[in-house]
C-alpha cells in the first residue's frame, strides 16, 4: 500500500515538477518512491494508482488523518464503528478512540512510549511473554524481536483491522504472533497456571475498562505467572494533576493483596512493576 498524509498531499500539490520521489509507508524504511505529476489530468500517479488533485487538496487540509492506495482506489485509515477508531499520522502511528490517543505523543513518540514499557520488565530470549491489550502491536512485536514466545490479545476487532492497515503492525501477521481476539478478563482464564514468565498489562484507562484493573483480574494474572515472573502495568496519571487522584497507589494496593511483592512505580513509563515471589 502507498500512504499518503497531509505532508506529502502538500509536497505533491506544491511540486514544480512532473515527478517527485517521496516516502511512502510512512517512513518505515528509508525507500522513496516516483509519483508522476500530470497537471493536464489534474492527477498523481502513484505505484498503486492515480489520485485526483481534488482528492489530494482534501488530504492536504486533514492533518489529522492517515489515508491509503489500495486496488487503486483512496482510502481513509478510520473506522466508524461504535465508535470512532483512527491512525494518527505520528511517526509510528498510534490509534485514536474516540478522540482518545492508544499512545503518550507529547513527550515521546509511540515507539519510544513501548521501549519505556516493555525495558522494566527486561525480557530475555526464549521466554514466554503474554501482551494482554495489543492495539498497534508495538508491545508484542518488541518482545518477539527479543526472542520471546509472544501471545497477544485484542478485544476490539476495529482495532485489530487497523492494525492491518498500519505498515508498522505489519510483523504481527506473519505468523510468529498468536492473536487471541476477546475480552483479556475472559481470555486470561484460558491460560494454565504458571504458563508465562512476563505479562505486559496495558489497558485502556480505568474509566473505559475498570474489570481490567481489579483484583479479581490481577489474581489471575498472579496465576499464569511463573514465580519469578515480573508485571508491567501501565496505569497513566488520570486525575492525578487536577483532582489529586492517584490510581497507581490502589493499583499498587491490589497487587499486594493479590501476593506480588517488590511493588514499585516505573515513573518515566507511568506505571507499574510487581514480581510473583518464587516461594
């Protein structure tokens, strides 16, 4: 597929030139590709079809979307599905739920946001990971890169098509991932006793998924745990500027209720770590 966002639209549409040689998978690899400007037709000929300059003028004024070439035709990379669920042009993208960002953007960029969380548990080769929200994939496919068996889970089969679209995701579907698409609270309990050594538990903010932050889910996550196995769970700071709420401090509550030890706050990942005791 050949993607196109509000910058390139404007390159193209700004070009004094018949071609123009521009990035097109959102800057994944460094390859550029030839896009033929035909201002008699009005259109841009890229390697997966024409695009009209009406189209592109559309694309220039919508900085806040990705679209794409498939089959020849323009498409956007949103879905209107019980909800809104869209790519936001970052550098990797990240989803927008419902004007709700998957990923922080202002302090880092989606890649960045995954290595502060999957570098506080230190995941080692050859051992097994479980990603309990998958999103863009980002998590898993890190710890797949570092030779871990990675099983993921995606509750929301528009998030799962995005995660089709976006170039960045592309390592999730070639097979070394398993995909496990349900609810996390319901597909846990799937799993045996003691069957992972690290669980990477990133869901979506308590207002939106309160089930995924009792305690009756971190008991079992206590259980497919190895003793040993360490936890990340990204809680974020809701609240906690304006109203003084502090989440992680109940998150850290529950965890020790459930039998983690060595509890601690991970402030540059805005979450928190907790090990199963291996007595």
């Amino acid at each position: 597929m050949n993607y196109i966002t509000s910058k390139i639209a404007k390159k193209i549409l700004n070009s004094q030139y018949e071609e123009i040689f521009l990035n097109l998978d959102l800057n994944k690899t460094e390859k550029k590709e030839k896009i033929i400007i035909d201002r008699e037709k009005e259109v841009a000929k890229f390697p997966e079809g024409e695009v009209s300059f009406d189209i592109l003028k559309k694309i220039a004024k919508d900085e806040g979307h990705i679209y794409f070439i498939k089959d020849g035709e323009v498409f956007k990379a949103a879905i209107s599905n019980n909800g809104y669920y869209k790519l936001v042009p970052t550098i990797p993208p990240t989803i927008e739920i419902n004007g709700i960002r998957m990923h922080r953007t202002k302090e880092f960029n989606p890649y960045q946001d995954t290595l502060n969380k999957i570098n506080t548990v230190k995941i080692k080769k050859g051992e097994k990971v479980l990603d309990t929200c998958m999103g863009l994939g980002y998590t898993a496919i890190e710890a797949y890169k570092r030779g871990a068996e990675v099983i993921t889970i995606e509750k929301n089969p528009n998030v799962l098509e995005l995660a089709k679209i976006n170039p960045y995701s592309e390592e999730l579907f070639k097979g070394g991932i398993k995909i496990i698409l349900g609810d996390a609270y319901d597909v846990i309990k799937t799993f045996k006793d003691e069957e992972f050594d690290v669980v990477i538990h990133d869901p979506p903010r308590f207002s939106l998924a309160g089930h995924l932050y009792s305690e009756d889910f971190y008991k079992e996550i206590f259980r497919v745990l190895k003793p040993g196995g360490r936890l990340f769970h990204y809680v974020g700071n809701p609240g906690k500027k304006y109203r003084g709420k502090d989440l992680q401090k109940g998150v850290m509550e529950r965890l020790r209720k459930v039998g983690f030890v060595n509890v601690r706050r991970v402030e540059e990942a805005l979450g928190v770590v907790a090990i199963k005791p291996k007595d």
